[in-house]
C-alpha cells in the first residue's frame, strides 16, 4: 500500500510514463529480436490453403496484439501516471455516451475485417470435389488405417500404420533418437500436385487427424465419414498427430505423409497391388507351426501388446491376461473368432478389417503356444479365412 | 443501514452460532454456508492443483518418467472436473452467499435450509468422484469433456460413479442458483431497484438464470450415457443408430454457458475492486449490465464452435463463426470500462487491486485468443492443441480464479474483522502472476508449433518450452500454500479492520461492523439515496 508512495515525485507524472513505455518498447523489441520464431509459430505448410491459413492466422494475430498494445499501454499509462502517490486527484465522469457508442461500434468493423478473408478461405477448404485420387483414413485404438479406393476392389490397396518409436524409447531404456513419436512403419504415400480427397471415419472411438503443413484437421468418427482434401506442392515428409483423446495411446498414433513425384507414386503403388495379391496366395498354403509362431510373435507384438502387453500379462480388467487363462488356452474356435470379430462393449477390435487371414493365423497360434502358454494346437490361414467368408 | 456497529467484536458473536461441529452440519447462516463453500473450493483447488502438478511434471521433459498414459488420462479429466466444478463454482457460490445479502441489505439468504442442502450434497459428491481414483479399472480417463463413446462404450466401469457425481453436483447448483435468483428477486432492501444493485450482484443474477438453463441439460446428457451403458440405449452409439456428434451438441449446449458461468461473477467482483481503488465511480454501469446479458444471450447460441472439426456444414461453420466473433463486441465493453474507470482516478495497488488489474490484463489476452480461434480455417490449426490449453487457461486462472482470490483478499477483513498481512499478500500476488504466465504463455506457442493436447508425451521439439511451463507451474502451485498461511493468519488476527475498511469503498456491506456480525440486516437498511448507481 504504501512502498510505491515515494518513487517519484508528483511534478512530472507524464514523463514517468513515458520512461516506463520506451523502457518497455525496447526490452519488446530487442526479445523479439533474439528469439527464433518458426519454432515457435504455425506452419506455413505446403499446400495454398494452408498458406492461406497461415495468413489469415498473421492478420488476426496481428489485429489482436495491436488491440493489445493499445489497450495495454492505455491501462499501463493510467497506472503509471494517475496514481494516489503521485497525487493524482480522482476524475468524477461515469459514463460517455459518446464513448460507449463508440467502443461498440468500431469493433463490429474490425470483426467485419476478419470475417470476411475467413469466410472466403473457409469455402475453398470445404470444396473438395473434383479428386484425383480418394484415400480412405480410418481410426483405430491407437493406428491409423489407409485405404487407396478403386473402383476394382483387387486393385485396392489397404494397410495399417502405427508407431514406430520402441517402448524403451519412451520409457527412457533407450536414447530418444530423431522423429521420436513422430515415425510410423507405412507412411500414407501421395503424389504431388494432384487433388487427393481424404475420407475420414473411425472404427471405435473418436479420433482426429491432423497433418498441420496441409491445414488439415478433421475428426474421425465412428459411424460419419468425412471429407477433406489437399494439393501437396513439394515431395517431402510430413508429419501429424491424432487430435482427439482416444484412450490411452493417443499421444502415440502419429500420421506421416510422404509426397512423392507422380511417376514414384505409381511405382509404390503397383508394388503394394502385388503385395496384396502375395498375401492371398500364401492363405492357400500349408503353414508349419514355426513359420505360424515366428509371423504370430511379430504380429503380436505390432498389433496386440499395447493392451496384452508384450509378456501377455494385460493390464487386467480393461486388458485382460492371455497367460494360462481364458481363450488362449481353451476352445480354439471362441479364440479365433474374437480376434477375428472383437467383443461388444471392450477395447477388443475385430481384427478381420486389420490384420489378413494369415496373420491372424499365426498371431492365434502365438498365443496358444507363447510365455508357457501349451496348448499345442495351430491354425491355418485358410481356416480362418473361410471364417471370415462364411461371415461376409 | 444506520447505525448496526457494534462498538466491540468477540470471537464469538452475540446472537452466535451454535458451538462444535453441529454448527457447521446444521447452520443456515448465509456466512457460516459461504464459508463453508470457501474452504471447500479451496481444498478441491488444491487437490485439483496437485493434479495438475502431476501432469506438469509428467509433461518435464520427453519420455514417461512418473506416471503411465493410462493414469496420465485420469489426472487430466479429474483436474478438469475438480476444478471446474470443485473450485470454481463453489468459490463463486461461496463468495455468493457471504455478499449478496449483504449488498443488497436482506438478512439472510431467502431459502436458508435449502442452501445448507446445497452445500452439504458437495462433499458426497466429490468424495464419490475422488474414491473412483481407487476402483479396479482407475478413475475417469476420457477427458472432462467425456465425449462418447470413449465415455460410454470404452469407459472403465468407474463411469457411472462419475455420472452421478454429475447429477448431485448439479442439483447442488440448480438448488443453490434458485436460492440466488429468489434471494436477489425478493429480498432486496427496500427502495434498492434492480439498476441499483451492485454490479456483483448482477453478475450473480445473470449467472444464475444461466445455471438453471444448463444444469439440467448437462444431467440429461450424463442419463442418455447411463441409458447408453447399462440399458441397452443407442443415443451415442453409431452401431446401433445413434449419433457420438449428438453427444457433443448436448455437452456444449451446457458447456459453453458453464465458462460464462465461471467467468461472470468475476466481472462482477473486479467491477467492485476497481471503483474501490481508483478512487472513481465505475464507468459506464448500465453499459456493464447489459453487456453481462448479451454475453449470457449469446452463451446460448455459440456452442458448436467448440466442434468445429466435426464435420459441420458450411453454414454451420459460418454461423458459429460470425455468432462467436460477436461476443468480442459486450466483452470489449466491458474492458473498456474498466479502463475508463482506472483512467484519471487515483490509484492505490493494494492486493485486491494487484490480482483484479492482472485479471482485466491476462482475461483480455485469454479472450483475444479467443477471438482467433473463433476464426474457423484458423481453428483447424488450433483446435485441440495447446493453443486451447493457453486460452482457457488464461480465462480461468487469471481469470476466474484471480478475482477469487482478490474478492477473497478485499472482503477477507469484512469477514475476519482484521487485516491480512499486505506483504505477504503482495508477495503472494506477485508469484502468481509470475507463475501463471510463465506456466501458460509459452503454451500458446507450443501449440502453434503443432502439440496437440491431452498427450502424455511429446516430441523432441516441444522440449524446452514444456519444460519452462512446468517449472512456472509449481512455482504458481507452490505460492498458493503462501495464501493459506495468509487467510489462517488473517483468520488467527491481526491489525484491526474498520468498518469501511478500504476508503474507496462504496456499498451497504461496507456499513456494517467488522467482522460482520453473525446477523446483519435483521431489519432492511435505509438506502443512502441512489448510493449504488
């Protein structure tokens, strides 16, 4: 109350003011100087939109920090300058109408002047017709799905794409190396310069995904579909993240985009076709129960250990054990079909959307027959394959 | 009021309360209730804010250092429910009770034992919250927005003690919010019109009627989750024909005038301090009351643009877009004012004063980034990171809870009858004003640079400026057990305060002993004439 009393004395309250507002300017500028912005701001991004995005971000920052200042330095001048211990004589005004009519009116204009290049940008992000390419993103507890639509389903290409960083990474048994968290195994592969049309729902919870340097960002909804769409401009890698709180591994569902030049794109393209019929002529073999538990061991641990945990233990209730209890050591049919259908009501996915006949072959077998697990038994491919066909 | 001072003050009033416990179990004196709300907010603001520290320290440096993503998810959502309906809305409805009858001269709140229901359905409900912490499955773990179906199909079972702590705390608010809508309606004293009431109690009003409007939407929606988990329902659920979006729809229905909710009242108080300190009438009072009802009108129609990546329309986008840029104008209003009645008056900075200018400062730049995530393309980049994290706590810390704990340290010796330590309460006030910003400004940059929220981890990027907030967080966490020990002290003694105790001070409670006497106004004061324009 009373320790500022004596700072200055009362002749000259301006200049006080105006000592402490250049001293305030300088130490702004200099700071601003220093610091290394595009750390620190939103992406510029590489499609026109987003570059849109990007300024229409500046413009409005830029009118608020101006607001600021202007109401800030008011504010300051005021508590510098009409203080009792300089002793200012309280002013006895209470209203303006004037003022007020004023202070109302004059930001209607400057909302007008951000409405209007939003309301424009807004409607060139949400005309996504006239695609080139389609690509159906899917979100799954805790992965993304992508899947290159065709008009011929055995030209579709389809596949799974989750977190590369190792556990030990993030909990620290290991050197955090450079893409820590932001690297997956299959990148989503697009060409250049084409309109690519991102359909986007989800098959359990709500996600959302979000890849900043196309400015785009849309949830993931079970049940909904979606659109949005880009023109990427330059071959390169870009990274996303899901955006919605999807259970407990949503920090760890990153997106990676890679753009590539038309001709690369094609050849990715025509190589994962072949891929795809690969997988169905290895449904029709014989498999050994070696080559079952070696598949089954990678598979498990891609796809199933972030619930069951990589030494099968869970993490009971939500996750429960496999280890020398319930389906994986009884009826081999309830096992394969809850992996192949989830469970109502759980976190349990059905994994025929995810994982193909042969994999889910193995991963069964797996778990039949890993961490002291002994049932012995094994599943062919082709077996669980007519499961599923017998269901579709 | 003439003349009601008493000449002398014991611990124990004349007509006093009751000794014991029973006392505070049985009372239905608007001043024991506020006080008991007072130090209920305050001990789930400092359970919420342990939380929080969990999450700061969690978030230190990359990688999972003390806690699992799983008990990571908790802490968010129980920091969130805790203080939002914990800490905030008990303080204000504590601040409520101990105030409003007295600035508007009635002698009790209109329905006393409903008010003593009202508080004491609090700690049930919290304390069933807080013991799903220790249930198999964990706590709540789906955010505070709990957005189906994570809320509903994916939920540990613990979800369903969640929804009816929902449903008693708000019948604790609807219970108390009537009381304060039949208290101001009724009982003011005679003479006082409604354009003469302080502005506090405005607010109060307003955010009342607001209350009664979405408290029950809020429990409709936590009962269509309960349906949807154990009754075979399908309103959330997309696979058997119902709709996660509609779920959305209904929470922000409720959830957009629940920030006005927590954020009015303290208008209210910093457009008491203000005036009080700037030795100056409050500018523009009309123009204050009606931007408070535009901004509540306005609260009703403005909820989508928390979904704006839902996949709205265009016209919904546009329409949610426009309809929230138009709260800037009655919020701008309101700022305006309260320079204009800084500006040429004669300024003290005592601690009240200190915390409501931070408030008027830090809540503008909280509503500035408002503003820019208002604008829908702009959003797309923001939504869900911690550029939304920076803004809502900008408006709720120094928001909401600095005018708290400056209405706390201007009443303090109205309620105590003594002085706390100015000191210590302007060191208290300058580590959280420290504390706060260095805590939550640089997450509007890593926001910006692309972390999304809710992440119990992050990359490698996002480091230094993690770290810097965390550490600004315990410095704000730490500092608040200073302003125990300062309300403890105050409490235990100190100089003795005056009735009038501020010399600025206008405003019927300010007639009145020190500490106010257990009973204050049995018979209705007379107004000086048109004192409280």
């Amino acid at each position: 109350m009373t320790g500022t009393e004596k700072r200055h004395q009362s002749r000259n309250g301006y200049m006080v003011g105006l000592k402490w507002l250049i001293a305030a300017v300088a130490v702004g500028s200099s700071w601003s100087v220093l610091a290394d912005w595009s750390a620190l701001n939103m992406t510029q991004g590489v499609t026109e939109i987003s570059r849109e995005v990007y300024d229409l971000h500046m413009l409005i920052f830029g009118i608020c920090v101006l607001i600021g200042i202007l109401v800030f330095g008011i504010m300051i001048w005021s508590m510098l300058v009409h203080r009792k211990s300089l002793g200012h004589e309280p002013a006895t005004f209470s209203h303006s109408t004037k003022l007020e009519y004023a202070w109302t009116i004059i930001p209607i204009f400057i909302l007008i002047g951000m409405a209007v290049p939003a309301t424009s940008t807004l409607r060139d992000m949400y005309d996504s017709s006239n695609a080139d390419i389609d690509i159906e993103v899917r979100g799954y507890q805790w992965k993304w799905q992508y899947t290159y639509l065709n008009d011929d389903p055995s030209q579709e290409v389809k596949f799974m794409s989750s977190l590369l960083t190792p556990p030990d990474e993030f909990y620290n048994r290991a050197p955090k190396r450079e893409h820590y968290l932001t690297d997956v195994d299959n990148p989503l592969v697009i060409p250049i310069n084409k309109r690519v049309r991102f359909l986007i729902t989800s098959n359990d919870v709500i996600h959302s995904w979000w890849v900043p340097d196309f400015a785009v960002k849309k949830d993931a909804i079970p049940g909904f579909v979606h659109e949005s769409w880009a023109v990427v401009e330059e071959p390169g890698i870009y990274r996303g993240k899901c955006t919605e709180l999807c259970g407990k591994d949503h920090g760890f569902m990153p997106i990676v985009v890679k753009a590539v030049e038309q001709e690369e794109y094609e050849t990715w393209l025509a190589m994962k076709q072949q891929e795809a019929k690969d997988v169905y002529e290895t449904v029709g073999k014989t498999w050994s129960m070696a080559e079952l538990m070696e598949t089954g061991e990678q598979v498990y641990v891609q796809h199933c250990s972030t619930c069951h945990q990589v030494n099968g233990q869970g993490i009971p209730p939500a996750f429960p054990s496999l280890v020398g209890q319930g389906l994986a050591v009884g009826d081999l049919d309830g096992h394969v079909d809850i992996v192949v259908n989830g469970k109502a009501g759980s976190a349990m996915q059905a994994f025929a959307a995810q994982l193909n006949p042969a994999e889910i072959a193995a991963v069964v077998t797996y778990e039949r027959n890993a961490w002291g697990n002994d049932v012995g038994d094994l599943v062919q491919p082709r077996e669980v394959n007519a499961l599923i066909v017998a269901k579709e | 009021m003439s003349a009601v001072i008493e000449s002398h003050h014991d611990d124990d009033h004349h007509h006093g309360p009751d000794k014991g416990l029973m006392r505070w179990v049985l009372t239905t004196n608007h001043k024991d209730i506020g006080t008991l709300y007072l130090w209920f907010s305050f001990s789930m603001f400092l359970i919420g804010g342990c939380m929080a520290l969990v999450i700061r320290a969690e978030l230190f440096q990359p990688g999972l250092q003390l806690v699992v993503p799983e008990f990571f998810n908790q802490m968010t959502t129980m920091h969130g429910l805790i203080m939002v309906f914990g800490a905030v809305m008990p303080a204000f409805v504590g601040l409520a009770n101990w105030l409003v009858p007295m600035m508007i001269g009635a002698p009790d709140m209109a329905l006393p034992r409903m008010n003593n229901y009202s508080f004491w359905i609090l700690p049930f409900a919290f304390a069933m919250l807080l013991s799903t912490l220790f249930m198999e499955g964990g706590a709540p773990n789906f955010g505070w927005t709990f957005y189906a179906p994570l809320s509903t199909e994916y939920a540990p079972p613990s979800v369903t003690f969640f929804i009816f702590a929902v449903h008693l705390m708000g019948i604790s608010s609807i219970m108390g919010s009537i009381n304060v809508v039949v208290t101001i309606l009724n009982l003011r004293a005679p003479g006082m019109r409604l354009m003469d009431m302080p502005l506090f109690v405005w607010t109060w009003l307003i955010t009342a009627y607001l209350l009664i409007a979405v408290m029950p939407v809020l429990a409709g929606v936590v009962t269509m989750m309960l349906m949807d988990i154990h009754f075979g329902t399908a309103f959330f659920n997309a696979g058997g024909g119902g709709d996660p979006v509609l779920f959305q729809h209904v929470f922000w229905f409720f959830g957009h005038p629940e920030v006005y909710i927590m954020i009015l009242p303290a208008f209210g108080v910093v457009s008491a301090i203000i005036p009080t300190f700037a030795r100056k009438k409050l500018f523009g009072y009309d123009s204050m009351v009606y931007a408070t009802a535009s901004i509540a009108f306005l609260s009703f129609i403005v909820w989508a643009h928390h979904m704006f990546t839902v996949g709205m329309p265009i016209a919904g986008e546009l329409y949610f877009m426009y309809a929230t840029m138009l709260i800037a104008v009655p919020t701008g209003v309101k700022v305006f004012n309260w320079v204009a009645t800084m500006w040429q008056g004669s300024m003290t900075f005592e601690t009240p004063m200190l915390f409501a200018i931070a408030f008027v400062i830090l809540f503008t730049i909280g509503g500035l980034s408002g503003l820019m995530l208002a604008i829908v393309p702009a959003d797309f980049q923001y939504h869900d990171t911690y550029f939304v994290v920076a803004h809502f706590h900008y408006v709720l810390v120094p928001g909401s809870i600095f005018s708290i704990m400056a209405a706390a340290y201007y009443w303090l010796p109205k309620w105590t009858g003594n002085m706390y330590d100015e000191t210590l309460g302007k060191t208290h006030f300058w580590l959280s004003f420290v504390g706060v910003n260095v805590t939550f400004f640089p997450q509007h940059f890593i926001g910006l640079a692309g972390m999304p929220r809710r992440y119990p981890d992050y990359a490698l990027q996002f480091a230094d400026w993690n770290m810097v907030s965390s550490v600004g967080a315990f410095i704000f966490g730490f500092s608040q057990l200073l302003f125990l020990f300062i309300v403890i002290k105050c409490v235990m003694g100190g100089k003795k305060a005056t009735g009038e105790v501020w010399d600025g001070a206008e405003g019927l409670e300010w007639t009145i002993a020190s500490p106010a006497p257990y009973h204050t106004f049995s018979t209705p004061p007379a107004l000086p004439e048109r004192a409280m324009a």
